[in-house]
C-alpha cells in the first residue's frame, strides 16, 4: 500500500510504499476510505517545535482522522467485515483516576499505549490496524468522507460543553478555521446568539464559509471598530462566552478583554509562546474564569455522529478538497497556506 510518512525531522513528508499492517489480537484492520489533514499534521509537516518526541517512532505513517471499512477482525471483536467506522486517536487505560471520571483524553497511559499518527502508524494509507475499542459504527445517512471528521466535531464539542451559556447569549470566537467553524454550529444549535466570528486580515475567505454555517457577525480582529461593535450588541458587557481557536496569544489576550465579567474563556488554540494575563484585575475582581479544552470524550463521538445522520450539523462545507492520497503534499501545502479548510485524502482515488 502507499502510506504518507515523516521519516526525518525536517520539513516536508514522503510518499512511499508500506506494508499492509497485521491487526494484533484485540485489533481491526480497516480499509482507509477517507484521511483528513488536521492542523497537528500540518505542525508535523512544517516541523514546528514541540514534536520531537516523534523521532523515536520514525519512519511514521500520519494521519488520525479517518472513516473505512473493516475487512479484518480478532476473535471477540465486536465489529465484521463490512462495518463502515471511525476512530478515536488512541486507547485509554480504563482504570485510571482519569479514565473513571470519563476524561480519558487525560489518561496517564494514551501515549504509551500509542496515539494513531503520532505513537503508532496512522491512516494516511490504503490500511490501518485500530484497537477495537477505538472504533465507533458510522450510522446511515454518513458519508465516510463526513465521518472522517468526527475527530475535530468531537473536539469542537467537548470544548462546547465545557463552556456555562444560555440560550440568546452573545458568543465569541475566534478563529475561522474549522474547529472554530464547528463550535459556531453547535453554539447556534443551543441557542446562542447573535455569534461572532473573528478571523485575521488573511480569513475572508474563511470568514465568508463562516457566514454560511450561520455566523452572525464576521470581523476582522485588531481593529477598533471591532471591539467597538462586540461592546456594542452586548450594551457594554462583553461576551458571555469565548471560544479562543486560533492558537495566536494576542487573540487570547483580545478574548479574555471582551468577555463580561462572570463570563467564561474557553481555551482550544494550541500557542507558541504564554498568554500575558492581568489574573488580579481580569480574573480575580470580574471573576472571570479561563478553562482549557482538550479533545473529546468518547461519547461525544457517538454524538458527533448523531447529529450528522439528523442533519443537525453540517460538514460538507468545511470539506475544501478531496485529493487522491498521492497528492498528499498539494493537501498540506494547501491547508498551511490557508488555501483550504478541511483536505480529505482517499486512497482509492
């Protein structure tokens, strides 16, 4: 099969031929139909600082975010040949602190145990072999190419539910990219609203999508008349809530000014370098609270799923180009440039 890997700590990725995986016992092997190209990849490709762990494992197939087909499974799996599916990114170990509170995204033992894209071989190749206890069933009425972005979904949602808001609320977020596009939609399934998006200068086109899906308000952060206009409908309180996904520290330092006291920051960008904030005066007296949000829980994949088969959330326009897997480079080049928000690979093309 061909696979997508990182070999050397450098940039760029290779295209070469893999072996098809065995699936160990309690695994599937699963027929690759649909691969996203999530900003870590991208991060990987570029090389940014901060992946060096992954040295150790190369050379490494990429890819994490995906839906296929089951074609092989141990005695004792609960799946067969034929079950259309989608994975979380790695196995938790169940008994840990972290694990019985159902945040196994926390759990102590996921990066031994081994993310898929990053620990172990992923699924941007023709096959990959998944623990059975990742996988969740693809209902009818899902694409695989939607079902290859329940990861992201998941992520978006869980960062939802860790935000306190009531219906008619004016929500912030920032950064159009498509976990952010993703929080739109679910911050206006619950009621939210008006909903503010904010992009930078190079977002139009993004900002444009976001108008689409639903966003109130597209503005252009830095900019006095944007400040001005979220005071503005909020009668001079701010936000009641705020989705920081861009990643940009100064965005976090923008949220946290335009969130009303009492309200709350919802952290999900991953940052270059610490976010200046003035705890005393920002957090202490306005009671202000900033919470990090981390991926999804389990179920939230099962609900993801649900609410694409009610057709109560739409991914077909984050879907920017669908590329044969060979044209893997042109993917990631686009989704680094902005070009793209979403860039599904698929092995059969």
């Amino acid at each position: 099969m061909k696979a997508v890997f990182k070999s050397s700590p450098s940039f760029g990725v290779e295209i070469r031929e893999a072996a098809i995986p065995k699936p160990l016992p309690g695994e599937v092997l699963v027929r690759v139909e649909a691969v996203g190209i999530c900003g870590s990849d991208v991060h990987i490709y570029e090389w940014t600082p901060g992946y060096d762990f992954l040295t150790r494992y190369f050379p490494l197939i990429l890819g994490h975010e995906f839906a296929g087909e089951v074609v092989e499974a141990g005695a004792g799996s609960a799946y067969r040949s034929g079950d259309k599916v989608t994975s979380e990114t790695g196995k938790t170990c169940g008994q840990c602190f972290f694990c019985k509170m159902g945040k196994g995204i926390l759990c102590l033992m996921r990066t031994s145990l081994g993310r898929i894209g990053l620990e172990r071989n992923g699924a941007m190749a023709g096959y990959v072999a998944i623990p059975d206890e990742c996988l969740h069933r693809v209902p009818p009425g899902v694409s695989l190419e939607e079902a290859a972005m329940t990861e992201p979904a998941s992520v978006a949602l869980g960062a939802v539910e860790r935000a306190r808001f009531f219906p008619g609320d004016v929500i912030l977020i920032l950064g159009p990219g498509p976990i952010g596009l993703l929080i739109l939609q679910m911050c206006k399934a619950m009621g939210a609203g008006p909903v503010l998006v904010l992009g930078a200068e190079g977002d139009h086109q993004r900002l444009k999508v976001a108008e689409e899906m639903g966003a109130d308000y597209t503005l252009i952060s830095g900019k006095k008349e944007t400040q001005d206009k979220i005071m503005d409908l909020t009668g001079g309180i701010g936000a009641g809530a705020v989705f920081e996904v861009s990643g940009s520290p100064a965005a976090g330092v923008l949220g946290l000014e335009m969130l009303r006291r009492g309200g709350e920051m919802i952290l999900v960008g991953i940052y270059p370098q610490p976010i200046p904030l003035d705890a005393t005066h920002q957090m202490v007296r306005q009671m202000k609270a900033v919470k990090g949000s981390y991926g999804g829980a389990s179920l939230d994949w099962d609900r993801v799923l649900n609410l694409v088969s009610a057709k109560k959330l739409n991914l077909i326009p984050l879907m920017s180009q669908i590329l044969p897997l060979e044209q893997a480079e042109k993917g990631f080049e686009a989704v680094r440039r902005k070009k793209a928000l979403k860039v599904i690979l698929k092995p059969s093309l």
